[in-house]
C-alpha cells in the first residue's frame, strides 16, 4: 500500500510539474501578446492622425464633388431655358460644288469689262478727235462740197516753201 501511495504521490507530483510548466508556458503567451498588444496601442495615435488625414481627404473631395454636380445642374438648367421653340421647315440642301465665288460668272464679268474698257476708250478718242484726216471729215463739217483740195507740202520743199 505504501508503494501504491508513493507511487500515487510520485504520479500527483508529476502530475502538478506539468501543470505549472503548463502555466508557466500560457503565461508566457500571455506576457507575449500584453507586450504585442502594448505595442499595437502605442501606434494606435499615428494611425489615428492616417484615419484622421485620410478622414480630411474625403470630406473634401466629397464637397468639391458636390459642388461640381450642382453646378453642372445649374449650367444644364441655364442652356435649357436659352432654347426657344424653333421648327425645322426644310431641311437644308447641300449642292455638289461651291455656291460663292462663282467662277463663270467672274469669268464672264472679267470679258465684258475687258472688252467694254478699250471699246470706251476708242469710242471717247474718237468722238472728242477734233483734228481733219480725210475729205470725209470736212465734208460732213461743212456741208459743201469740198472746192479745193487740202495740199501737203512736196518733199523738195520739205515743208519750208511758201507758195
């Protein structure tokens, strides 16, 4: 009986060294995951300063996004009241070449000026030529007959003779 309750003891001692190595070893996690946590909570301000910049950024951007939508409504409401009540009657029609310049009709435009000025001018030298170069021409100023003829001097006087 006395071996079978040394035994027993021997068994119970065992027994209690693995529950305090048992301890000992959650203990030890323990005092692991204070020190990982301790750690986790000291760096909890620098990501709250993130959270809060990150926080910032949005409300931002938000704002600028509404205040971007709503003028884009009012620019929509303004071009919709600037619309008036217009009616396509025709269609346009659209023709195979240009409708201006017209190049005949400069073409044309470019002859007729180009004939008409020389003709003008040929027409006025002759209407205000008040010199005599024919027999016709004092005929139909005088009306008479022409009883003597209008004489040029001869070359052997070369125009220095006096009849």
């Amino acid at each position: 009986m006395e071996t079978q309750i040394e035994k027993l003891r021997n068994d119970m001692v065992e027994n209690l060294r693995n529950i305090s190595q048992t301890y000992s070893i959650a203990l030890s996690d323990l005092n692991r995951k204070n020190i990982e946590a301790n750690r986790m909570i000291s760096a909890i301000p620098a990501k709250e300063k993130q959270l809060l910049d990150v926080k910032r950024q949005q409300t931002i951007l938000q704002e600028l996004y509404q205040y971007l939508l709503q003028k884009k409504l009012e620019t929509s409401i303004a071009s919709a009241s600037t619309i008036s009540n217009i009616k396509v009657v025709e269609h346009a029609l659209s023709s195979l070449g240009p409708i201006s310049p017209n190049k005949k009709a400069i073409y044309l435009l470019a002859l007729v000026i180009g004939l008409a000025i020389p003709g003008t001018v040929a027409f006025l030298a002759e209407y205000f030529n008040d010199k005599v170069r024919s027999k016709a021409d004092v005929e139909n100023h005088a009306g008479d007959s022409i009883l003597e003829k209008i004489g040029r001097p001869t070359s052997r006087c070369a125009g220095s003779c006096q009849e």
